[in-house]
C-alpha cells in the first residue's frame, strides 16, 4: 500500500470513528424535528369563541410563539417569562405556590390560573378583566409586581437578536418585530393548548370505562357540580361568589373590573380539568388539596349578599360519595397534554 493511500485510509477510519461517537439524530433532542401543528375541535365540543380566522395558526407562528412564551427578556430585569408562572408540568399551573411570583420577588395577589382550551374563554384572568386571547399578555407585562415591564423595551430587546429575525421572517414575512405579530404569534401557542385526552374523554369516545366508584363519582358530578363546571370544558365560564372569607388582600373580584356591587368577590368559575398538576386552589390558593375543597364547600361556606344561591347550603357529601367523586376528578387529568414536548421549553 502507498504512502498516500495508506494516509487517507487512516483518515477515512478516524473520521468514522468520530462519527460514531457523535448521538443517532433520533435520539439527540437538538435533533428533533419540529411537528406540525394543528387546531381541532374534539367531538361533541362547543364551538370556540376564538378559531384563529384572522390569525392562520402556522407552524412557524406556533413556534415563535413558544419562544416568546419562555423569553425572559419580556421582564424589566430579564428573570422572568410567561412561562415561570405558568409551567408545562403544573398543567401551565404554578405549581405549589399561592400566589404569582414576579420581578424582585415579588408577590402577586392571585394563584396563576392554568393554560389550556383558551380558544373557549371569552375572557380572561380571575376577574375577566381582558376579553381578548391576542390582548391577555399584556396585563402581566405591564403589572409591576409580575413582568414590570413595556412593550417599546421588549421590542427593542427582541430586535436586535437574529435568531427571532430568522423566526419573526419565517412567520410574518419580513424579519419587523411588533407588538401586534409578538401577541398573535403568541395566541397561536396558547390557542393550540387543547386538553382533552384524559381518561373522561376516552370513555366519552368510547375507548376507556370507568370503575365503578367513577362512575359513582361521574353521576355525583353531575348531581352536585355540574351547573357550574359544566362538560367538556368543565367550567361555564361565569362568575360566581363560592364562599370564600375576605382575606388582608381584600380582593373585590369581578368587581374590581364592572364596579358593580353584585360582583363582590366573584371570580371565575375554574375547569375541572388537570387538579391533579394545578394545586394549591381558589383564586388565591389558599386551599391546598381537593379533600379540604369539599371541606370548604361542606362546612367552610361564608354567607354574604352576593353568595352563589346554589351554595347556601353548601355541598353535603357522606364519606363514600367524597371518595367516589375524588376518583372521577382523577379521570380529568390529562397526561398526554402535561407530557406533551410541543408545549414544553426548548424542545
């Protein structure tokens, strides 16, 4: 063998060699294909109020939405994103915390509510002060104990990163970022949040059944729980005062937006759905677990003018019926969504 033959078949092994070390692009995350994107109504839902008809969802505006969602640069001092409050493992939940944490830790004065089925809202935020999916950012941008921070600023800090050039282009056209293409885009990730694959909605389908005590549970539901957190969306959407104590944060609620009387400390009705990633509970978090919800609606309900009527009486429940509608609340929760990497930082 030749000098030079000999040369270049040893470079040929070291370059295999080499090779071989670096991961199967299958299995390096780096390498993982973005996945196509899509908004589909599930059997049997109701229209949504929001269907992207002026905002064509996109792969690329799904994904810059993404990165907006986990930039921390939409905070004054850069520490804080959408998606600190609202983590993928909590169901977009805070997890364990009451109340919202923000800039310079400081604290809010409501629990981060879960993001999923927002294209269903007509409004947003315990009190419903924002009635707009493309407007809900801009509240906590600009309130000074969560982002504290201004558009102009964030603009002007996503401008000059090329990356969100690459992406704003991809999206929109042309590489200009505004507030407009940073809410929609951002509207089209929160809108794609669909959760509806727990095991309720399989045996909806038809493709899972439910034990005995679920089903119990599933017709104590619908007995006691229903008219306000109604399926498939487990909420109505209303506002209702559920008889909780005033507290040293003073929160009128619903009130705090109309400045009518009869909405003192109403707030919005919550979805029924993922309890198992969103605790603690209420508007405040000041319940830490389901069992001492029904504690709350079975011996905690404090009577005031603007109470729900539905609660005078609160929410009676033997021993075995609390267990049995434990256990259909289980059914609610939604895995395949919380584990869902579409959703997920960085993936």
């Amino acid at each position: 063998m030749s000098k030079s033959v000999h040369t270049a078949a040893m470079m040929v092994l070291i370059a295999g060699l080499f090779t071989a070390c670096k991961p199967d692009p299958s299995f390096d995350i780096k390498a993982t294909k973005e996945e196509s994107i899509s908004f589909v109504v599930p059997q049997g839902w109701p229209a949504p109020a929001y269907n992207f008809e002026n905002n064509t969802l996109t792969n690329a505006g799904f994904y810059l939405g993404r990165k907006l969602f986990y930039d921390n640069r939409f905070s004054r001092d850069n520490s804080t994103s959408c998606g600190s409050c609202h983590q993928a493992f909590a169901a977009f939940a805070q997890a364990d915390h009451d109340l919202s944490h923000g800039v310079d830790g400081l604290v809010g004065n409501r629990n981060s509510p879960p993001i999923f089925n927002m294209n269903w809202h007509t409004s947003y935020f315990w009190d419903g002060g924002v009635n707009h999916i493309e407007s809900q950012p801009i509240n906590p941008i600009q309130n000074p104990v969560e982002m504290d921070e201004n558009l102009p600023n964030i603009i002007a800090k996503l401008s000059g990163d090329e990356q969100y050039k690459k992406m704003f282009k991809a999206a929109w056209g042309d590489e200009t970022v505004t507030s407009q293409r940073i809410f929609k885009s951002m509207a089209q990730f929160m809108g794609a949040m669909v959760s509806a694959n727990a095991r309720y909605d399989q045996y909806k389908r038809g493709d899972a059944v439910l034990t005995p005590e679920e089903e119990n549970g599933l017709d104590i539901y619908n007995g006691k729980c229903a008219s306000c957190h109604t399926a498939p969306l487990f909420t109505d959407f209303s506002y209702r005062n559920n008889g909780l104590t005033v507290t040293a944060l003073n929160d009128s609620g619903r009130a705090r937006i109309t400045h009518a009387p009869q909405d003192m400390q109403k707030f919005k009705v919550p979805s029924l759905r993922n309890l198992k990633y969103t605790a603690p509970y209420m508007h405040d978090g000041r319940i830490k677990t389901l069992e001492k919800v029904l504690d709350h609606y079975a011996n905690g309900i404090h009577q005031s003018a603007t109470l729900d009527p539905q609660l005078q009486n609160g929410i009676q429940l033997n021993q075995q019926q609390r267990s049995d509608l434990l256990a259909f609340l289980n059914t609610l929760n939604d895995e395949s969504f919380v584990k869902d990497k579409r959703f997920h930082e960085n993936q």
